[in-house]
C-alpha cells in the first residue's frame, strides 16, 4: 500500500518544477491516492493543490517542511495535517522566509568570489515568486555549465566547506515542534540519513524530538537505501515514533525518485497515517 501514499513532495512554490495543481496531476497519474505538498517554509501552494485534489480524486493532507538548526546542523522537520490559517505558524515561516533570502544573497556573493557571477539573480529568476533554495541556485549552475547535474552542484559548491555554503541559524527544533503541534499537526524528521550526524547525535536527537513530542521519522523516502530503510525503521520503533515515507519529489530529472515507486514500509513500523481517516477511505 506505500506507493499509494506520498507524504513529501515540493511545488514551484518552494523548489519544485511543477505548480501545486500540476504536481497533484503528476501524483494522480502515478497512483498516488493519499498526497501531501510540503513546501519549504511555506503554506501558500496548499489551498490550490487541495482544490486540484479534489478533481483527481486524491485524499490530500496539509503539510509543510521547516528548516531548523540543531547542534549547529541544518535539519528539516515535515509538519503534517497542519492548519494553514494558524496565525502563529504562518508568522513563524513568513520570517524564516525572510532569513532565506538574506542568506541566497550571502551565497550568491561568495559565489562571485570565485568567479561564478549572477547566480542570486539566476536563482532567483527560477524560483519567480517563490523562496529562493539551494535547489534554485544547483539549477542555475547546472544551466550555466559549472556542474554536469544537480547531485554534482551540492558535491562541489553547495554543501559545507564549499563556495556557496553559508552557515544560517534558521528555527530551532522545539519551537518547529510546538508550532506543528500547535497547528494541529504532525512533527516527522525529514530524510535522516541525509544528515550525517554519526550514531551519538542520532540517537540524541531522536531522544530529543521524541520528548519535544515529535510524532514519527522519514524511514523510506528518495534519498534513503533500503539498508537506511531497515536502519530508520529500528530507530523508530526504539524510540517508539511512528514511520513515515515520501519521494522528496521536486520534478523530473532532480529528484531521487519518482511518485508512485515508494517500496513499503519495514514489517515493524508503526504508519504515521495508521489513525488518519485519509487512509481508512483506502480500505
């Protein structure tokens, strides 16, 4: 039943390719019958994609994915279920927002030191009206030949200690879980493996969303291997969190997988959607 669900993806309101309407077409063509839009920092594509859900027949689910800073490290918290006319939340991300685009500025001159000039105006040309993302700055590089694809960008300029990576104290990791909570939503640790945090801080940090009440972890989704499936999976049901999945989809040709190729979640994982009545409609 995983590839039925798809509980991260992007639209051109953050880093995506696709508008929130032809995303959930993009998720209908591919089986996806329980869909959630997480956009980085950012609520504004939910109403249109939701409304597109309802054409294609799909049980949509609110979402959204915070930056946060956690021991000096960036990681991203998906909220799901999330009211998006909570007025604390959307205070919260209108000022992470703002945060991002002082540091795509910051990025975009160090990029010009060493030689790679308009890449924040290229950037922010791609993202139009969106906020600007790391991904818009590897697509611009990848446009303008300093890269072959986007994989290769965040090897060699985007990630820390390379030209282009800029430290930036974004959210921290209770304040991301109490306005989750406190939109009626649910607190997932995005992607783990993707954080390189080592066995000590892994297993603090789950120990610590855990008692901040966070509610489940990523356990398969686009950037996982099926030995990080097994791996997440046993970490979850330590800590007894729920499991959750999603593709991390941002378009064809810069995503890790495609909508609708999930592979299950392990035996022993609890769903984060096992109460939801999204999916008792599946039944």
């Amino acid at each position: 039943m995983a590839a039925l669900f798809d509980l991260h993806c992007h639209s051109t309101v953050s880093d995506g390719l696709l508008t929130p309407p032809e995303l959930v077409a993009h998720a209908a063509k591919r089986g996806v019958k329980v869909l959630a839009l997480t956009d980085h920092d950012d609520l504004g594509g939910l109403q249109a994609a939701s409304e597109a859900a309802l054409e294609h027949g799909i049980q949509f689910v609110n979402g959204v994915e915070i930056s946060v800073t956690w021991k000096r490290r960036t990681l991203h918290i998906v909220g799901l279920k999330v009211d998006i006319h909570n007025a604390p939340l959307k205070a919260a991300l209108n000022k992470v927002r703002t945060g991002r685009d002082e540091r795509a500025q910051e990025m975009g001159t160090d990029l010009t030191r060493i030689g790679i000039h308009g890449a924040y105006e290229g950037a922010k040309a791609l993202a139009k009206q969106s906020i600007i993302t790391r991904t818009h700055f590897a697509r611009f590089l990848v446009d303008n030949g300093h890269a072959k694809d986007t994989k290769s960008v965040f090897k060699k300029y985007l990630v820390k200690g390379k030209p282009g990576f800029k430290e930036h104290e974004w959210m921290d990791l209770k304040s991301a879980v109490d306005l989750i909570k406190g939109a009626g939503g649910q607190a997932v640790i995005a992607h783990p493996g993707r954080y390189d945090l080592g066995t000590i801080n892994m297993l603090l940090l789950m120990h610590e969303f855990r008692s901040l009440g966070g509610t489940a972890i990523e356990v398969v989704t686009g950037s996982h291997t099926p030995a990080q499936y097994q791996q997440f999976a046993k970490i979850a049901h330590k800590f007894s969190l729920k499991s959750s999945l999603g593709s991390d989809f941002h378009g064809s040709g810069i995503s890790y997988m495609e909508m609708g190729c999930i592979p299950d979640l392990p035996e022993i994982c609890v769903p984060v959607w096992d109460d939801w009545p999204e999916a008792k409609l599946l039944n």
